[in-house]
C-alpha cells in the first residue's frame, strides 16, 4: 500500500528521533548523486515533539540509504548531518542578530541538489516573520555549497537583496531546481518569498531561468539565460529579465523536478487552502491547469472533494525518486502552533497524477 499521509517525524522513537531529530517541517528531498542516497533538508527544527524543547536550527539534513518508490515503506532516515552524529543545524550562523547582511531571523531553505560533486541548498534569509501587508519580510537569498557533501558549508558571495535590504517582493527569493536537461543546462524556477503565507501581494508569479552548470559552480549568476516575452514571442535572451509563466492565487512553498522526462510541479496553493500540480512536456512549454492533491478542507469546494485532507498544510515537495510522472511522492508540512505541542511535522503522499 502506497503512504497517504505517513508522519515522517514527531512520533517518538521514529527513525528521526533516532537521529535528534524531533520535530521539523520541509522535509525538501534530493539525490546524492555520489553514493546513491538520499537526502531530507529541513526547516526549523527541534530536538524533541514539542515546542519548548531544544531548538536545532535552520537548516537541517537527515539522510535515508534507499528510497522505495512504490511506497510499500515510508521513508526511514539513516543518519543525520553534518557529521553523521545527532542532527544540528548544517550553516555557521546566528539567529535573531545581524550576521553582517543586516538583523535576520532564519534561513529558510527552499530546494537542494547535488551535481558535480558539489551540494547547494538555495535558501531566503527571513527578517520577520510578521511584515506589513504587501511586504514579504525576507533579508535576502542566497546559495550555499558544500563540497564534502552536506558537512561543511559556505555561501557564496552574491546574494540577492530581499525586503528589508530594500528590494521587497523580488522574484528570486524562493527557487526550486528543476534539475540538469538532456539538452545541458540546469533549470531554476523562482518566485517570491511568502514565507508567513498572508503576503498580499504575492501574486502566485513564477518566471523560469537556465544556466550552465560550469558557471552555476562558479557563481557566475549573471550567466543566466532568462525565459522572456520580448516583442511578440517567447524566448531565451540575456537582454531582458524572466517574464511570469504562471501567476493568479498566492503561492507559498513549491517545488518543481523532472520525473521520467516529465516535468512536474507541486506548490501550496495558500488561497485555495491546497497543494495542487501541474506537468508540463517541457520547462519552458505550456503547463497543465493545476489539479488539488491534498486538502486543507476537502469538504469545500468541490474541487477538493475525495482528496487526501491535511489542515494546517503547507509545503509539498516532489520527491526526485518518484516512481514515475504520473505516481509522485509528495512530502508535504502541517503546522499545529500550540504551546507545548510540536510545531510542524513532515508527511509522506505516494502515487499522486499530476
């Protein structure tokens, strides 16, 4: 039987708390291409399923040996990062101070991927989790990298300016790497950050860029290639920014991955209170009309009616070792808040058509 629903942490004695993790919320999966294994970065997170108790940090890694993509079993960590002990948090920062970029809450990772033998988790730094209406609150965004596959970290030095370094609703505060094309380059969905999930002028925009791995390992950002509508057309050009590919509800936390040369999209749809889908031939082809996976409410609307129900959902991240385009592995958050209850936890959703 596939997993509908299966917590992956804040059960004691689960395979996380085994680890030191536990509670945590993302759950971002990716494929360490160096040995075969898999691994989990997470947001926020704490040592033990409740609140008070000690807090590890953002963000951190466990890992899993193998993944069954049939889901016949739930994902079950092995050992956690970075140094293969007890979890902790993986970059070298404080939180609630400034850090020299200017005063930062958290780093909030939005996607990882492993190629070349080298990791990045691309992360927004968040200032405040409760902005004014119409401010996304974010410091800024950066990349990390690790080199020794998740122990040590460093950034590199551009990052890209947020809200309270004077560039509010930038359209590349949250990425998701789409992955490496047969045709040779690595494809970056981005949006704007909407951490707190009330930012008004969110919008649900998403713009697509590609570069060159090569340059991408160097941090030569400004060699991106940028999917734009210029005069008439759509095209790749360096002469003019991303435009929008999708826009209308708010869109929190999203994913995109190619899954046997498909490629597929999940997001948390904050307006509809869901985590829809949509695939596409292409990343730069036309998209499919979104489809409700899982429901905060799966009573109302009818759109939501049969589907899995998760209140407090956000999230939905697509696991790269799905079975297929049409049987997804989603991890998806939920969010409890209650004082002296654990804060988020991660769940497992298998066989999903997008």
């Amino acid at each position: 039987m596939a997993q509908n629903g299966t917590p992956l942490c804040d059960t004691p004695g689960d395979s996380a708390n085994a680890q030191g993790l536990g509670s945590g919320d993302l759950g971002i999966p990716y494929f360490r291409e160096h040995d075969g294994t898999w691994g989990y970065v997470f947001g926020d997170s704490w040592a033990n399923p409740a609140q008070q108790d000690p807090y590890l940090g953002s963000p951190v890694m466990l890992a899993q040996a193998n993944f069954d993509a049939s889901g016949g079993s739930p994902i079950s960590f092995t050992w956690a990062m970075p140094t293969g002990g007890q979890a902790r948090q993986l970059f070298n920062y404080n939180h609630q101070t400034d850090n020299g970029y200017g005063w930062e809450f958290s780093r909030i990772p939005n996607d990882c991927i492993e190629f070349g033998g080298r990791t990045y988790i691309q992360y927004t730094s968040v200032a405040t989790w409760t902005p004014p209406a119409g401010y996304d609150g974010s410091l800024m965004s950066g990349v990390a990298y690790s080199d020794d596959y998740g122990v040590t970290w460093q950034d590199y030095p551009y990052h890209w300016a947020g809200d309270t370094q004077g560039n509010n609703q930038s359209m590349y505060g949250m990425w998701s790497f789409a992955g490496i094309d047969p045709d040779g380059w690595l494809y970056i969905f981005s949006k704007r950050w909407n951490g707190t999930h009330r930012n008004t002028g969110d919008g649900g925009a998403i713009q697509l860029f590609r570069i060159q791995p090569n340059d991408f390992r160097a941090g030569n950002f400004g060699a991106q290639q940028n999917w734009a509508y210029v005069n008439g057309s759509w095209q790749w050009t360096t002469a003019a920014p991303p435009s929008v590919i999708l826009s209308g509800n708010a869109i929190g936390e999203f994913s995109v991955k190619r899954i046997g040369g498909t490629y597929c999209m999940s997001y948390f749809d904050v307006t509809d209170y869901s985590i829809c889908t949509r695939t596409a031939a292409r990343p730069d082809a036309v998209w499919t009309a979104p489809k409700v996976q899982i429901a905060g409410n799966n009573t109302f609307p009818p759109s939501h009616w049969g589907r899995p129900q998760l209140p407090f959902l956000y999230g939905g991240y697509i696991h790269p070792g799905s079975a297929s385009a049409t049987s997804l592995t989603l991890i998806a958050s939920q969010w409890n808040g209650q004082q002296g209850q654990s804060p988020y936890r991660v769940l497992q959703y298998d066989g999903i058509n997008p």
